[in-house]
C-alpha cells in the first residue's frame, strides 16, 4: 500500500519530453537551410525519443497499483501522464510530417516558422520544470515548502497564447504566398503549422491538469 509513488519516473518521463523539444528545435533548423538529410536523420531520433517516452509511460502505469498511497488522486495521475505524453507524440507527428517532403520554402516564411517553433519549443520546455516542482510540493505537502509550480503553469498559459498568435499569422503568411506554392507545397506547409499548434495546446494542457492537482491538495 505504501510503495514508492512515481514521481520520480515521471519526471524522467517529462526529461524525455524535452529532449524531444530541443531536437525539434535542430531539425526545423536544419529544414529551413535545406539540410534535408541532417533534418531528417533528426526526424528518427525524435521517434526514437518518443518511443523511449512510451516505454516509460507504459512502465509507469504497470507498476501503478490501486493500492498505492499518494497525494493525489491516481486518476489524475494516470490523466496527467497520458497529456504528458502526447506532447511527445504530436511533436514526433510535426517531425516526421516535416521530413516526408523536401519543400524549399519561400524566405519569407522562415523566419516566421522558426520563431513560431521555438514558441512551441519554450512552452514545452516549462513541462520538465513545472513537473520538478510539483514532485517537490507533493513530496512536501505537509512541510508547505514554497514551489514556483504555479508561476511555470502561468507561463505556459501566457507563451502558449502567443504560438496562438503566431499561428495565425503563419498560416495567413502562407496564403499570401499561396501562388508561388505547389498544391503539395501549400498542403505541406499548412499540415505542419497545424500540428505545431497542437504541441503546444497539449504542453498548456499539461499545465491545466497540474491545477487540479494541486487544487485538489
């Protein structure tokens, strides 16, 4: 009834999560100078990294009995987890969408996907932090150890709300172009967009679950 809770595999499992981020962050680098190959060996070790981080995932949820005792509700744990890993997953889905096709993309849109993918890579990169200090307010519950977990969590929401802003702009950017793109190209672009979108609306989730966490305390 007492074992170990899994924080500590879940802060693993959030590290994971970042590292995904950082090697996104290479290869839309790499893309946007047109090193396809190098992007591309990069898109594989995404996957790799995502597969690693279901491994764990799975691990953590075998080895997460009824009976265990913990600060929070097993439920919301489990919950948590699973919106964790989907960061992991959509932004192994930007990577591999990205590298099935070698689009040249017009210079007018690279700095807009650059920046609008480190936006995404900064809100996702709050997880592992924000994970650190929850484990350590749970760990402390009766202690009332002061924790910057609410601070991360309000990051999030504020960058979260500027790749919202960005996207827009981004695909509206890509509209404007649309006559100097390839049907391919457009529906390429727009995919890709779409999805790095989405890596960060889950990264935002992360932090609304945290919430009922610790409102929940």
């Amino acid at each position: 009834m007492f074992a170990s809770p899994p924080f500590e595999p879940l802060e693993e499992h959030a590290r994971l999560v970042g590292r995904c981020s950082d090697m996104l962050r290479e290869m839309v680098s790499a893309y946007l100078r047109e090193d396809f190959e190098v992007a591309e060996s990069m898109a594989l070790r995404i996957s790799e990294l995502e597969h690693e981080a279901d491994r764990l995932k799975n691990t953590i949820r075998e080895h997460l009995p009824r009976s265990i005792f913990m600060p929070v509700d097993r439920g919301d744990f489990l919950n948590y987890l699973r919106e964790q890993d989907r960061v992991a997953d959509r932004i192994e889905e930007v990577a591999l969408t990205l590298s099935l096709r070698r689009t040249s993309i017009p210079a007018e849109l690279k700095t807009d996907l650059q920046n609008m993918t480190k936006k995404v890579c900064d809100v996702v990169d709050l997880v592992p932090l924000a994970v650190k200090s929850l484990v350590e307010l749970l760990e402390s519950t009766f202690r009332r150890k002061p924790s910057r977990v609410n601070l991360y969590i309000s990051l999030m929401d504020e960058k979260e709300q500027l790749t919202d802003e960005l996207d827009l702009k981004l695909r509206r950017h890509i509209f404007e172009l649309e006559e100097e793109l390839t049907h391919g190209e457009l529906f390429h672009l727009m995919r890709v967009v779409k999805l790095l979108a989405r890596v960060a609306d889950h990264a935002e989730n992360c932090g609304d679950m945290m919430r009922v966490m610790i409102a929940r305390l």
